[in-house]
C-alpha cells in the first residue's frame, strides 16, 4: 500500500482500517529511516504526547488534521492520542479528515505554563516548599566557611530545610540527583563568587523550570558580563556575620511572600 493509500484509509477508512492503516505506516518508516520501533516504548509515549501538546498549540489553530499529525511521527493512538483525549487536554473533531485541537482549559495552561517533557524517575516538582538548595563551588578555599557560617545557619533561621549540592546520595547519575533536587527545592541559593562550570549548568536548569533563586556574591569578585543587571546578595568574606543576617532577611520575606509554610502543611510533612 502506497503512502496515499494509507493516508486515503486515516482519511476516510473505518476505526479498524485507521488502526491498521497506523502499522503499516510505522513499518514504511522504519524501513526509511532505520528507527527500531520496539527501542522507542515507555518514554517514547511521554515525549509524543509533549510533542503533540505544543504542535496543536503552535500550528493548531484550529486544529491538525490526523494525516498531518502522524506524518509528524505522532502516529500511536492507545499510548498517546487516547490519553490525551480520555484527561480532556485534547478534542478530536469529527471532519473530513478528522482533526485535533487542544482543549480551552489546555490551551490557557499552555499559554500560562511551560510544559516540559517528563524524564523517566522524574520527582514530582514542588512549587514553594521551604527547602532551599545551595549551588556554589565547594572546592575553593572559602568555601565551606561561607556555607557553614553564612548559607547554612541563615536558612535554618528563616525555617527552611537546606541541603548543599555536594552531600547529595550518589545513587546512578550525579545530574540527575542534582535535578531531582532543583525540583524538591522551594528556593535556590547559588553563588556565584567564582567562575564555575557546574554552578552555571544548574542555575540554567533552574532558571529554565522558573525556581525562585538569590544570588550570591563577594564584594571582591568579578563577574561576566552575562549577569549584567542581574540582583545580588553581597557579603565579605571578613564580615559574614553581617552576611547573614542580610540572607537571613531576604530568605523570610521569601518564605513570608510564597506563603512556605503553609504551602508545607498542605504536603503534610
């Protein structure tokens, strides 16, 4: 069956002709592009949904029209496009050919949210618990001195959790506990006193998720001009205790504004 066929069967053909339609359209890609189909299960779904989440928002308006949609590779109905139209995020009209478009609740979300692909053994993102995550670089000399007497004692005094990104358990890959983190966390503290690889890629991540984050500084130090314009926190390395209490400060109201603990008792731990 030539592609036209196939796509004349999706157009006009019963639901069980569509479905077997859809098989042997996967078999002429996969002979084309070399994809083994059966490597691309589990998070092959997710990453389809996401895909067709944000090709109805970008490109459906109204709506995508089946053919389109799985000439575009979202072509698995049970894993993907049932899914996303049993939870109301997407509405299959009934035209000739048939077309999708998002729902109005979804459409608003995607307009208010990013929506991210999920990876796999992802945590549970959590919006404004009082936990704070430290990102800094823990090999330089000042390093621990900061952290145990300014970082560390200026969360526990706003009640927040602290947890420093170096005591993390090493279970599989250290990024992904590093992300698992960022996501549990309610607010970031990453300083920024020295050009750091590491602290860079993770205050990208959490820039990228919209984490609340305070930025630290010494007053002594020189800084890309990457972060131009950017606030931060300033503190010497001969007066910490002033450093502090200017952390202590701004963490409270922090956890005053987003309302943390209350946010906590609704987690109920």
């Amino acid at each position: 069956m030539s592609p036209d066929d196939i796509y004349n069967v999706l157009r006009d053909g019963s639901p069980e002709a569509r479905l077997d339609a859809v098989v042997l359209l996967k078999k002429q890609v996969q002979t084309s592009n070399g994809i083994e189909w059966s490597r691309c299960r589990g998070n092959m779904s997710d990453r389809t949904m996401w895909k067709m989440l944000h090709l109805l928002y970008r490109c459906g308006k109204p709506g995508i029209a089946e053919p389109d949609l799985i000439r575009a590779g979202v072509d698995c109905w049970p894993d993907t496009i049932s899914i996303l139209m049993d939870s109301g995020a997407v509405i299959r009209q009934a035209t000739n050919p048939p077309e999708f478009m998002l729902s109005p609740p979804a459409m608003n979300l995607l307009q208010a949210c990013l929506v991210c692909n999920k990876l796999a053994a992802t945590t549970e993102i959590e919006v404004d618990y009082p936990r704070s995550f430290v990102i800094m670089p823990f090999s330089e000399p000042w390093s621990d001195e900061v952290y145990s007497r300014m970082i560390e004692p200026a969360a526990i005094s706003a009640g927040l959790d602290c947890v420093r990104g170096d005591t993390l358990v090493r279970v599989g890959d250290l990024t992904s506990n590093i992300w698992q983190e960022i996501l549990k966390t309610g607010v970031v503290i990453a300083d920024v006193s020295a050009p750091n690889v590491n602290v860079f890629y993770e205050l990208g991540l959490v820039h990228a998720i919209g984490k609340d984050t305070l930025l630290l500084k010494r007053n002594d130090s020189v800084l890309p001009a990457d972060f131009g314009g950017a606030h931060f926190y300033e503190y010497s390395l001969n007066d910490l205790d002033t450093g502090r209490i200017k952390l202590t400060k701004a963490l409270s109201d922090w956890a005053s504004i987003r309302r943390a603990i209350e946010v906590k008792s609704l987690y109920g731990r």
